[in-house]
C-alpha cells in the first residue's frame, strides 16, 4: 500500500487538476483558433465575424472563457477541492493513496470524462466545443492552484508541529 503524507495527497490531487487543465485549455484553444473546415458550423465566430476578424474573434472569445472559468474555478471547484482537502485531513498521516477521493468523487469523475468524451460525437460545433474545454481546463487550473498552495499550507503547519 503506497502512503503519502497530507501535503503531498493535496499536491498530487492538485497535480492531476493540473495536467487535466492544460490538456482541455490546449485543445480549447485549437478549436477556437484553428481555421473552420469549409462547410463546417462555427456559430460564436460567425457572430462576431461581421465586427471583427476571425483572429480576434477568437481571442474574444477564449478572453471571455478564460474569465467563466477563472469564476467557476474559484466558486465551485474550491468547493469540490474543500472536500477533496477535508477526506484527506481525515486520514492518518502519511495515509494510504487510494483513500484520497471518496466513491462520490470517483463517480463525478466518470460522468465528466464520458460527458467530455460525448460532446465530441454530439455535432456541437468547434467553436463552442471549444469554448466549453477553455472554461473547464481554465477552472481546473485554478483548482489546481488552489490544491498547491492548501499543500504548501498543510506543510507549514507539519513543520510547524515538529518544531
């Protein structure tokens, strides 16, 4: 059984947030800023296309996902996070790794990754598929954030208590 202790738990669970931020934020921002294929729909850039170019357009709109995510990330996930932070807090110190989600996190999870894996087959057009994987990835990496610096916290306090 691989143990880690509390601050490491929070950094890993912030590292996987990590990792899953920067994978959607990347592949958010190729849809949006890739040229449409010819025929395909792309609803959020056509309209603002009659007011500006394509490019800025683009920008617009990743500037404008950025911030949705920015705000979920701080309202929502930190929530998810707390919970995350509090089953860990609740195990023994160094405690046992697959421990650190409870069964509720392990279904969300689930559900997100079929929903993102869905959304893909369900004929949104790229544009707004794009938009969505920029707000999540965006929120998960404030998440991640959030989880890093709760580990740098719950590492003072154990050097803190050695002392």
């Amino acid at each position: 059984m691989f143990k880690l202790s509390h601050s490491k738990m929070a950094f890993f669970s912030g590292a996987i947030w990590m990792a899953i931020g920067v994978f959607l934020l990347q592949l958010g921002l190729n849809l949006l800023f890739k040229p449409a294929a010819a025929g395909e729909s792309i609803p959020l850039l056509n309209l603002l296309l009659g007011f500006i170019s394509a490019t800025e357009a683009a920008i617009l709109i990743t500037v404008v996902a950025l911030y949705i995510g920015f705000l979920k990330g701080k309202y929502i996930l930190t929530k998810t996070a707390n919970r995350t932070l509090d089953q860990i807090r609740s195990l023994p110190n160094p405690g046992p790794l697959h421990q650190i989600y409870d069964k509720k996190y392990y279904i969300l999870i689930g559900i997100m990754v079929m929903l993102g894996m869905s959304i893909k087959y369900m004929g949104i057009p790229n544009d707004i598929r794009g938009a969505i994987d920029v707000i999540i990835g965006s929120a998960l990496i404030n998440g991640a954030a959030y989880y890093f610096r709760a580990g740098f916290q719950i590492q003072h306090q154990q050097e803190k208590s050695v002392l």
